[in-house]
C-alpha cells in the first residue's frame, strides 16, 4: 500500500503535519497538494489543536515541485485552465492557529514558499533554501514576493527571487527569515518545545486574533492596524481568559485557558 503523501497527528494540543514522499525528497505534486489543504482545514476547523507543526518526512523538507520524468509542472497554462499559482487553500495564515514551518533539510522552490507562510520557522543550520523559478524559465509562487521582501528587505528578497540564488538555513536565521537555526536531527525537537509552550502558555482565541492582526496588517496603515487591535481588545477584555491570565502570572502557575478556535471566533470570515 502507497503511504499518505501527508500525514497529521495530534497530541496535546499540537497537531505535526508531515509531508510524506520521503523518496522523492517530499517533492510537491497534486496529490499532496490536495492532502496538505485537507489538512490544513482539519486543523483549522478542530477546537482541540491550538498549534501546528509542518515537516518533511526523511532529510528534506520540500524539494519543490515533481519533477519526475513524464512530468511537466511548467507546461502551458491559460486562464480558462483555472491554473493556481498558489494552490494551497486555505494558506498557512489563513489557517486560525499558529504555524511552526519545522524545516528539517532542503526547502526549494513551493517547498520554501510554503515555509514563508507559515508564522514561525525553525530551520536546520546546514539546509538549502532557495526559490530556484527563475533559473527554470517561470516565477516565484505562493505569494512569495509578498512575504519575502516584508522578511528580509528588497535587496536580500531580489538575491532570491530574481537572482535565484541558495542561501543556508544559517543565513535565513541571520536575515530574520527564520527564527532559529538548529543542528538538523533537532529540528523537529525544538519546534515542538515552542508548539507546546504556545499550547500551554498562549490563550488560542488571543493567538488566532494577534495572527489575524499581524497578517492582515502587511497590507495596512497604522490606522488600520490600530482598529483591528481595538476590535479585538473589545472582543478580549473580560473575558474568561483574560481574568485566567492575570490570575496566572500572579500565582505563579500554568494558565487553564478555557477559549477554542474556531468555537469561539467572533467573525464571520479568518
């Protein structure tokens, strides 16, 4: 029997999401794409996940797109094609509990791409990241031209994007696009020691809220942002958690977060 090309488990809080083509260096194709948004949505949708992990299975994260003989992922497309540049729905961000990209070995082309959308990154000192598109005559995908240059600045964004160059996952540290770098083995490791303190420590409904915030935010003014945050102060104050969390941190222990996602979201969209 074929192995799922993804798979999800979920303990205490934390659901990992694995992708799982280890033989073909978790290279994306259709299959997995779908598998990876029914994940996503699963995650989304389930009140018991406050944290999600996404990882390769093997020693690479994501190798990009298939390109196995008889393959053509850059064949001919048109509009009436329905052709998706960013074919994961929802995105990472959209997804109403924060994302751990845990990127274990190479991320390349959408397999980076996919790793920007996510909130947090812990990368293997020694990785190769890389959006490559350019150097196979198409583009960037997945909205990795409006993430990258928000990371790491335009200058460093074009060295990617446009000069298709390789950077390690010790240098995406250095440039803000990770926020650690790790001995590969341990990648998995440390990115559930930070799932389980946000599950533990973060009330989920002011995490979902706080991520709404900083993403929408990009596209923002401060007035914007500054509205979005007084919203959700009026959704939050005097609510359960927020009396559990002073009462918490003055008693010096472990807040019993009672707030769930998507139970208690007050809107009508993400």
């Amino acid at each position: 029997m074929r192995a799922d090309p993804v798979q999800i488990a979920v303990a205490d809080g934390v659901a990992v999401i694995t992708l799982n083509r280890p033989e073909k260096r978790n290279a994306v194709n259709g299959e997995m794409i779908a598998a990876l948004c029914g994940a996503y949505a699963a995650c989304d949708a389930d009140n018991d996940v406050r944290v999600v992990v996404l990882t390769g299975a093997g020693s690479a994260f994501c190798a990009g797109a298939d390109l196995s003989p008889g393959r053509s992922p850059f064949g001919a497309v048109s509009d009436d094609d329905g052709f998706k540049s960013s074919p994961v729905r929802p995105r990472a961000w959209e997804v109403r509990k924060p994302v751990i990209a845990a990127i274990n070995g190479a991320a390349i082309g959408i397999g980076l791409s996919l790793a920007l959308q996510a909130d947090l990154r812990i990368v293997a000192t020694d990785a190769r990241l890389a959006v490559l598109q350019t150097r196979r005559g198409v583009v960037p995908d997945a909205q990795s031209h409006w993430v990258l240059p928000r990371l790491v600045g335009t200058a460093r964004a074009a060295e990617l994007l446009i000069a298709g160059r390789a950077i390690t996952g010790a240098q995406a540290a250095l440039w803000g696009l990770a926020n650690e770098a790790v001995v590969a083995d341990t990648v998995l490791a440390v990115a559930m020691a930070w799932a389980t303190d946000i599950a533990v420590n973060v009330s989920p409904l002011s995490a979902a809220m706080s991520k709404r915030i900083m993403w929408r935010g990009l596209a923002e003014g401060p007035e914007g942002v500054d509205t979005m945050e007084r919203d959700a102060h009026i959704v939050l104050m005097g609510r359960p958690d927020a009396i559990e969390g002073g009462r918490a941190f003055a008693e010096k222990r472990q807040p019993a977060w009672t707030s769930s996602v998507p139970a208690d979201w007050p809107y009508t969209e993400v």
